[in-house]
C-alpha cells in the first residue's frame, strides 16, 4: 500500500516540542564567538529632513564599537528596480515613514543597545506627511520631487465609457482591502561573519536562501560565490521574509567595516513598522448585468498603496490577472495604479495580490445579487465557467488549468446546510432577534508557482543504503520535510526514518529559487522525484550487471525496497543498501532542475456563518465550510494544516487586522497590545470538506495549498457580515468588521 495519500505525523515536529526549533537568534556557531550586536535606530518621523545627525555621545557609550550612518557606507547605492526610486541603505537625508533606519549601532552586548542608540543626536525638520492613498492622489506633498508626482506606476485601462450600456442593473462601490502586518512569530534576524578566505556566511532568517545570497552579494559589489547563507529553522514568513532585506546587507558591510562577526534581531515593534506590509489597497469595483442574474461587464480599479518605497509593484498587477476569478464575463475592465505614501513599504503577503482581487469580485458579485434581489450562492451559479472549457484563457491573461467551480460551491452548501441556514436567519429577522444571523459565500480560483521559475532537486543513495535528499525549496512551517520525505519513500521503497531532507544552504544548494506562491511541492515535489527517477534508472543498470540479468527484465520491488529479476525474484535480489556498498561513490545520484514553471490554478469555495450583536456591534464567527481544491493530497495532516493556518489569517482580516496610521503618519497599531490578533478564542472549529481536481502541468498531479484557504476566508467572512446586516439597510462594510465599524454602519443605515 502506497504511504501517499495517508495521515502521516509530521517528521519536522519531534524536535520542535521536545527541543524547540534553532532560530537565527539560538545560534551559537563557532564562528560567531565574540560577536557584537547590532541595532538600527529608526526615524521617529514619518517624513522629515534630517538637518545634522551627531554620534560622538553614543560612542564612547560603554561597549559600544561602532556607530554607523550612511555617510560611513562606501556600497553603491541599490539600483531602483520597479520604480524611479530606491529606499537607501541608510536614510539619505530625508526620511520617508516611522521605522526607517537611520543609522546603525554595533556594541559588545545587546543590552548596551537601546542606551547607545538614545545618545544619538539627530535633528529632524518635520515635512508633511502622505499618510493615505487619498492623500497620495493629490500631490499636495510629493516623496520623490524628481519623479514629479506620488503616481509610481499606471497599468492596464483605459476604460470604456460605454461598457455598461446594454446591462439592465449596474452597481459600484469601493472597498478598501486593508493594510496588515505579516507579524511572523519570528521576527527578522541575521548574524555574519567573514571568514580568513574573504568569503561572507550569513545565517538568515528567509524563505529562500540563494535569492538572499543574490541580493547580498549584488548589495556588497561582490560575486556569489563569496557569499554563503544558511538558513536555520524559521518562524514564519508569510512572503514578508523573502530574500533579504537592505539591513541584511548593511550588517554584512559592517562585519567587514568592524572586523567582528555581527547578530542582529528586531525587536517585535520595530518588526510591526519595519518589516514590510501586505495588502493596502483601494479598489472600486462596476458590475453590470440582468436581472436573471447574468453578469455582463465587469471593472475593476485598483489603487496600490506602496508605501514610502516601491518593494513589490507587481502586486496590483496580479490582482488584474485574477479579476475575474471562478466567471465568464463577456466584457471585463481593469486599471491599476501605484502611489507612495510615508507609510512602511508594501510587501507580498500570504496570496500576494490574489485575494486582493478575490475580495473584490466576491463583494461585487454579492453587491450585485442584492441589487436584482436573488441568492448570491444563485448569481455565482449562472456565471461560473464550466468544467468542460478548460484549460480556459482568462480576459486578463490567466491560462487556468482544470477546474470545476459549481460543484464545489454545491459541496460547500451541502455540508453547510444552506437553506436550514437560511430559514434560521428569516425567523430571527422575523422574529426580530438582535442577535442576528449572516451567510457568506466566496468562491475563488488562485494561481500558485506563478513566478515561471523552475526547482532544483537532488538525491543521493548513500553507501549504507540510506537517502539524502536535497531541495532547493526552503520550508518554514509547511511540513514540506515530511511531505518530501513520503514521496521518496513511495517511489524508492526505503523506510522514511532512512531519509533525510537538507534545504537552506547555498553550499549544499547552489542553484534554487525558494518557497513562495505555493510553489514548493508543484515544483520542488516534482524536483526531488525527477531525481529519484533518474537515480532508479541508474539503479536499474548497475543492479543488472550485479544480477547477470537485462536491465529490462529487472523490478524494484518498492514494498521490499529491493531490486530483482521481474517473475524470477528467487534469481538474486539487490536491497538498496547491499547495490550501494558495490558501486563508485555518485554513482547512485542524480541532481535535475525541474524547469516546467507553468502555473497551477487552485480553487474553492468558502461558507462563513457568523452572528452579530446588533445592540454591540459584536461579531462572532459561528462557523466556516471549506472545499479547498488543490488536486492529489500526498499528507492529509500537513494539508489540513495549511488550510486551517490559512482560514485563521484570512478570518483575521475580515474581522480585526489592521496596520493603521495617523494623519501625520505615525503608525497607531505598532505593538501586540493595539494590533488586534486572532486567537483560538475567536475560531470555531473548522469544516474542511475534500475535493481534488488534478492538473495536467506537473507529474505529481499537484496544486499549491499554501495560501489558497486565506484567499477564500476573508470576502467569505466579509460577505456575512455584511449579509447579517442586510434587512436593516446596511449595503457594504469595510474590513476589519470590528464592534465600532459595526456599530457605525448600523447607526448610519437608520438616518
């Protein structure tokens, strides 16, 4: 029996509850002995000229060993890649948003720090701040003057004036997809050292080591090969922890600068307003149709706020190309737009501009379905694309794989029980119960291993028999170790325990691209069982000489993990490890990279019940149905995960996540004490309900999972929130769905 497809304890988590995992901060190496700390001091200021900086006090601090600020770092500027502009190294004479750095302070203990740091002498003279997108689009205060004006970028449109002409019904509205904190149980950290050969290893905290290894070697002038990092155990990423951040480069300088190894981590505050945000845009949504429910044109304009520094400009144009989700729209628009304002810069997070664009489609399709007065669950029927159309070439662009959206959605219903919900929420409005009831529905479809990059994988057969096997992925929670781990025991027929995974080492790995976008098992999966293909063919050759047999009357036998003479086994049978200890070191192994990038399409469909207060404005999620569609499970235990994960931080959304900022630009949720988290309090149990659709562009047969149960919650979530609320007036509701905002949308529907 085959160990794919099978509930299997994660192999990753024996040593995270009896020893804890090793984070870049628990590292005691050798070679970081007598290392200084580190610590950035940040503006205070979210747009200010810095008129003098003066560092003589913080120097003769006790155990302070360096000050630095950007007049001392002799690196070459970074090089604007999506934008005219490029945040520096250091602040450059004018900082743009609360939280960036300064200068940099080097002391023999970390404590000496925060003291050193505070006798650091700068004087800002306050400008005005860009603190919003409305803001932004008006230019009054302009970040970049050289760019002449705060519009970074403009894609897609224009629109026609006459799209929505021949629809009987037409709706419009804006909603704000809000601005969250990818908040990362661990938060950023590095430690550097150069060693005697005048090569530069980094301990990093990222999702994708060679990635970082590029950015730091391209940051410090030098070529790859003299730059090696190593990730240790990571507490989450969330897309946030992506390659490396300019701070990773600017320690790297100053280990060389200092002539001591060097440790940085942040502190949970300065992760908050440091780290790069997620989501933050503005989009105004027009769909029009019939009142049969059929849709015919949809418009979507999407404003991304970038922050202070354009970090991510791709992200609205992916919400474009996921517009118009799981429906066939005979006429659809889109336009996006890219503002900086003196907030922290916009990063990818958790979907990456999909769920942007899921949120939006799913709120209009329920605006829409209010509108001409019929089910929403009934509108998405009439236009969902058909099972039979695939593959199907989106409007925007998107070549969507296999699919079967209204038997999902049916799914969902099904186990939900939609019309008793139904006929429960007209005897409360009847009934007149303040306690009021709401169902919200989302279906979507997401495209995951987007990046049209390929993986790397390689296995080895060791002489004693047992596998090491090497990804170019670079898991941080997903379980991806064990899930690797069980496809190489299916395929080879060795005992899981005979296998080891190795990840996260640009020495061991030279050549990956990471874990991101849902990629890892599609194409790192499909990676490491090329290799293991090729490692058995070799097998079978070598095993034949052995054997005085034809390579193509030899079998492995997986169940015995033993090679043999196919209807003759008593002819001479080969374990793994007796054909290992007979043959040349390598001889046994295969290194591929599994180039096929091209992009998966998961999909789904959501239930959320919730109650709501309506005396309070209180919400409580009562419960959430999930079909999450992401083709052939090979560990039902570490896809649950990733769906239950994914249902918690997309319900956050909807209900209390929210990096806010005054109009000055201070960040007003900037610890764990004002930025509301979700907790098992606010969860009911999850309903998860299977379904697979495999796609045809990998051999495993696999989609990603990672991100795709966030995409669904959130508008899920929203959408009954606002569907409680409904039969008292209230037409939309912007997230968080928090008591306040509740409470305000209903005082407002009775004026």
């Amino acid at each position: 029996m085959s160990i794919v497809g099978t509930r299997v304890v994660r192999i990753e988590d024996q040593k995270l509850i009896t020893q804890g995992g090793t984070y870049v901060d628990d590292l005691r190496e050798e070679a970081l002995t007598g290392a200084v700390h580190a610590m950035f001091v940040r503006s205070p200021i979210a747009h200010a000229r810095i008129s003098s900086i003066d560092t003589s006090a913080a120097l003769v601090s006790p155990g302070v060993v360096a000050v630095y600020t950007l007049a001392d770092v002799d690196l070459t500027p970074p090089a604007p890649t999506e934008a005219p502009v490029a945040q520096p190294w250091l602040a450059d004479g004018v900082v743009r948003y609360v939280g960036e750095p300064v200068a940099l302070v080097l002391a023999e203990e970390r404590y000496q720090l925060p003291d050193a740091a505070e006798l650091i002498d700068i004087d800002y003279d306050p400008l005005d701040a860009v603190a919003s997108i409305d803001a932004a689009l008006t230019d009054e205060t302009v970040l970049f003057p050289e760019v002449g004006g705060n519009l970074l970028q403009t894609h897609g449109g224009p629109f026609d004036d006459n799209a929505f002409d021949a629809c009987e019904v037409v709706v419009t509205q804006t909603i704000v997809n809000q601005r969250v904190a990818p908040a990362p149980l661990e938060v950023r950290g590095a430690s550097c050292t150069w060693g005697e050969d005048g090569r530069l290893t980094v301990w990093l905290s990222t999702q994708n080591a060679q990635l970082a290894r590029s950015a730091i070697a391209a940051g410090l002038g030098v070529g790859k090969e003299k730059v090696r990092v190593i990730t240790p155990d990571v507490g989450g990423g969330f897309g946030a922890k992506i390659g490396a951040d300019l701070e990773v480069v600017v320690l790297g300088w100053a280990a060389k600068r200092s002539g001591r190894s060097v440790r940085w981590t942040e502190t949970r505050s300065e992760n908050l307003t440091s780290m790069t945000h997620g989501r933050a845009q503005q989009n105004t949504v027009t769909i029009g149709g019939k009142r049969d429910g059929t849709v015919q044109a949809f418009r979507l304009d999407v404003i991304q706020d970038a922050g202070a520094y354009p970090r991510a400009l791709f992200l609205p144009t992916l919400t474009e190309l996921m517009a118009t989700g799981v429906y066939r729209f005979p006429k659809i628009e889109t336009r996006s737009r890219a503002v900086a304002t003196n907030t922290t810069p916009i990063g990818a997070y958790r979907g990456a501009g999909r769920p942007e664009a899921t949120a939006a489609i799913e709120r209009a399709m329920d605006l829409f379905a209010a509108e001409i007065g019929k089910d929403p669950a009934e509108v998405r029927k009439v236009n969902f694309i058909g099972p039979d159309e695939f593959p199907y070439q989106s409007p925007t662009g998107a070549n969507y794989d296999t699919g079967e959206y209204a038997k999902a959605l049916d799914k969902a219903l099904e186990a939900g029980g939609y019309a008793e919900l139904r006929a429960e929420q007209a005897r409360r409005r009847e009934a007149g119960d303040p306690v009021v009831l709401g169902l919200g529905l989302a279906a979507y479809v997401e495209i995951t291993g987007g990046d049209a990059g390929g993986e790397s994988g390689r296995v080895d057969i060791n002489p004693d028999g047992t596998v090491t096997a090497y990804t170019g992925s670079s898991p941080h929670g997903q379980g991806l170790d064990t899930t690797l781990t069980m496809l190489l025991s299916d395929q080879l027929g060795i005992p899981m325990d005979k296998i080891t995974i190795r990840h996260g080492d640009t020495d061991e790995v030279p050549k990956a691209v990471g874990t991101f976008g849902s990629r890892s098992l599609q194409l790192g999966g499909s990676a490491v069982r090329e290799a293991a293909g090729q490692v058995i063919d070799r097998a079978r050759r070598l095993a034949a000489d052995l054997l005085e047999a034809s390579p193509d009357d030899l079998e492995l036998n997986v169940e015995q993990g033993a090679w043999q003479v196919r209807g003759a086994p008593s002819s001479g049978v080969l374990t793994w490890s007796q054909l290992a200890a007979q043959v040349s070191e390598g001889e046994l192994s295969a290194d591929v990279w599994f180039g096929d990038g091209t992009p998966t399409f998961p999909f789904g469909a959501h239930l959320a019940v919730v109650e709501v207060d309506t005396e309070t404005g209180k919400v409580v999620l009562k419960r959430i149905i999930a079909v999450d569609d992401a083709g052939p499970v090979v560990n039902p235990l570490a896809f649950q995960g990733q769906r239950h994960g994914g249902l918690g931080q997309g319900t956050a959304q909807a209900l209390l996540e929210v990096m806010s900022y005054d109009p000055d630009g201070n960040p007003t949720t900037a610890t764990l004490a004002d930025y509301s988290f979700i907790s098992a309090t606010e969860l009911p149990d999850f309903e998860l309900v299977d379904m697979a659709t495999p796609t045809t562009r990998n051999p495993l047969g696999v989609k990603g999972i990672g991100e795709a149960a966030t995409i669904g919650s959130t508008p899920a979530v929203q959408n009954a929130v606002v569907d409680a609320l409904a039969h008292l007036g209230v037409k939309h509701l912007d997230m968080p769905t928090t008591p306040i905002r509740v409470w305000q949308a209903l005082e407002d529907a009775r004026k």
